[in-house]
C-alpha cells in the first residue's frame, strides 16, 4: 500500500464519522489534509504516487502525445526556469519535440525570434519587444530568466541540423500599445490571448509536429469553473483539445508543501514527475493544490495528469527585475505607463517598489 500516514489515534478516526465520500467535501485546512490522507490509509482506497526522473518523464509523454502542455508553477521562479533549461538542453529533446510555445512572448516579433534561435544576428533593440510588448502590462517577462531560456534555445539549435532546430513559438497574440488607453482596452487584451490556439493548430498540429507548451499553470485546467462564477470557462486546454488532440497536462508544484500529503515526497530527487491518476495525490480536491474551489469540485486526477516537483515551497526562488532595467530611463517610462492604464498609482507603485527591494547587477 506504500508508506502509512500517522493519524493521531486509531480512535480519533472512528469517532469523526467521516468517510471517504464526506472527506471529499472538508474544507481547506491542514487538519482536513491529514484527515483524509488518513482515510485513504486506513480504507486502502488508493496508492502512493510514483516519481520517475522530470526530464524523462516528460520526454516519454511525447512519445504518445503531440501536445505536452508543462506549467510554470508561480511565474518567474528559478527552478521551474532551471528544469526547462535542463529539457531543451537534453540531447533526446530535439528527437521528439519540433516546437516550444511560450506565454513569455508576443506573436508581432516571431519573425525576429524565428531568426533569433536560428543563429542569426538580430539586433537586441529589435529582439526585446518579443518579451516586453506582450499583453501583461507588469514586468513578470522581463525578469532575466526568460530572455535566458531563447538564448539556451539558440544555443542547442547551433548544434542541430536545419531539420532538427527547434522553433520557439510566441503565443502572445500582436499588441500595439500606442492603442491601449484605458482599462477597458487592457481588459480586452486578455480575450485575446487566445490567439495561441491558433498557433498550436496552424504550426504545430496542422504539420503533424509535436510542442511543448509552458504556460501558466491556470491555462492547462480541464474543468474550469470555480466557486462563485456563473458558468464554466474554456482553459487555453480545452480549446487545444477541441481541435483533436489529447495533451499531456503537468501541474508545477511551487507553493504547496506536497510532502504533508504523501510522506516519502520529502526524499524525491529534484525534480520528480509522479503521474497523478488513481493514486493518493489525484484523488485529494485540487483546492489542495490551487487553494480555490472548483463547481463542482473536482480531483486533482481530473484537472492534471502529472505533478512536477522542484522542492518544498521554502526551496523556491524567484527571479528578480535587473538592476540595469530599473536604471533605464527608457524601459522604466514604458513600463510605468502601461502599469497606470491597468492598474492606476498603484502599478507604478509596485514597479518602483520592486526596483528598490528586488534588483540586482545583470
């Protein structure tokens, strides 16, 4: 059955009068956690998740799936950023995966990107709009890590033949921010991130290729509706999996201490991927995971099929705006007046809060 979870006394569990059926309805808590872990212990009802290496892991999903549609956990953290780099720089990679589709990047300079990891020489003026004119107003892509994963790109691509060089897709749909004025228009922007579909069905399914899809991990639910709202919502998923295909889904775990819910977790290697379906993991709710509640409630093995690990929360790091940016008058006018039409005082607040606690030499 794997490894038991300790509940405080064989008593206690009787005397709750809780079955597994109820401890699917508990609410969020700690205490509720170790209670149903304790449940499935005692009633044998599921298994302990198995790890398997993350590099591999993902790489075997492409052997099925077309689609691999990898989560970033909490945007800009290093270790998700180090594992991506650890997979395109695996020499498998390239033998299975054609493309990369990134929230990171407005589709308006593919051109420059497609040359960009090709080896050409683009001039940088050119190249930084890919991650700076995106549909976000904040400065999340403009953290080193992003521009840091096209360079590792470009830099395997140099040694690939033309057939096999990777092409990094930008999902971001056109933007132009002389238009954007107001709030509302910001608001629409959002409706429009759905140009990435059409990306992946034109460039990637259309041609029978295969993509790795990072985005935001939100993107990738299979039920979308939460407590409170009037209707279920398409997830950038759904819509890539009305087009024909099935994705593999992988949750990045960066904020939940996953190792309260299955004990041997603490000793995986980093990084792990475990498959979720029919195991201890899958059948907690998600709200375990996200902290919201589904309507109705859903599984985490009905949302996700992996989970990747990179550590306990405490253990993740996130990368910080650089110094050089802050100290560039340019960039910082751009940026605070995209933040004000969001978000008013308040977003050039937080841009120049994070400049003067969070910059470093670039």
């Amino acid at each position: 059955m794997g490894d038991r979870v300790i509940f405080p006394s064989q008593y206690a569990f009787a005397r709750t009068g809780v079955n597994a059926r109820t401890c699917y309805h508990l609410p969020v808590s700690r205490a509720s956690i170790y209670l149903c872990l304790a449940i499935a212990a005692q009633t044998g009802c599921t298994r302990s998740a198995v790890r398997v290496d993350g590099v591999s892991g993902i790489l075997d999903a492409f052997t099925s799936h077309h689609i691999v549609a990898l989560g970033e956990g909490m945007h800009g953290n290093n270790q998700a950023h180090a594992f991506r780099l650890a997979l395109v720089r695996d020499p498998r990679f390239p033998s299975l995966v054609n493309d990369i589709v990134v929230e990171s990047g407005t589709a308006g300079y593919q051109s420059a990107m497609d040359r960009f990891v090709r080896g050409e020489d683009v001039p940088y003026a050119e190249l930084r709009h890919a991650w700076q004119d995106t549909t976000n107003p904040t400065p999340i892509w403009d953290t080193p890590i992003y521009e840091e994963f096209f360079r590792a790109v470009r830099q395997v691509n140099a040694s690939l033949p033309d057939d096999r060089k990777l092409r990094v897709l930008l999902g971001d749909p056109p933007v132009d921010w002389d238009a954007v004025r107001t709030k509302d228009d910001v608001v629409r922007l959002v409706s429009l991130r759905v140009h990435v579909v059409d990306v992946i069905n034109k460039e990637v399914l259309s041609k029978n290729r295969r993509a790795l899809v990072v985005y935001g991990d939100g993107h990738f639910l299979r039920y979308n509706r939460w407590v409170g709202t009037p209707s279920v919502s398409e997830s950038t998923l759904n819509r890539i999996e009305a087009l024909g295909t099935k994705a593999f889904n992988v949750w990045t775990n960066t904020t939940v201490e996953m190792e309260r819910m299955q004990r041997d977790i603490a000793s995986w290697p980093v990084p792990s991927l475990a498959k979720v379906r029919g195991t201890r993991l899958g059948r907690l709710d998600f709200k375990y995971f996200s902290g919201i509640e589904t309507d109705p409630r859903t599984k985490m093995e009905d949302q996700f099929d992996a989970v990747l690990y990179l550590g306990p929360p405490s253990s993740i790091t996130q990368s910080e705006l650089p110094a050089s940016l802050c100290a560039d008058a340019e960039y910082m006018k751009m940026r605070a007046a995209r933040l004000f039409i969001a978000w008013g005082e308040d977003g050039v607040a937080s841009l120049k809060k994070e400049c003067a606690t969070h910059t470093r030499t670039r």
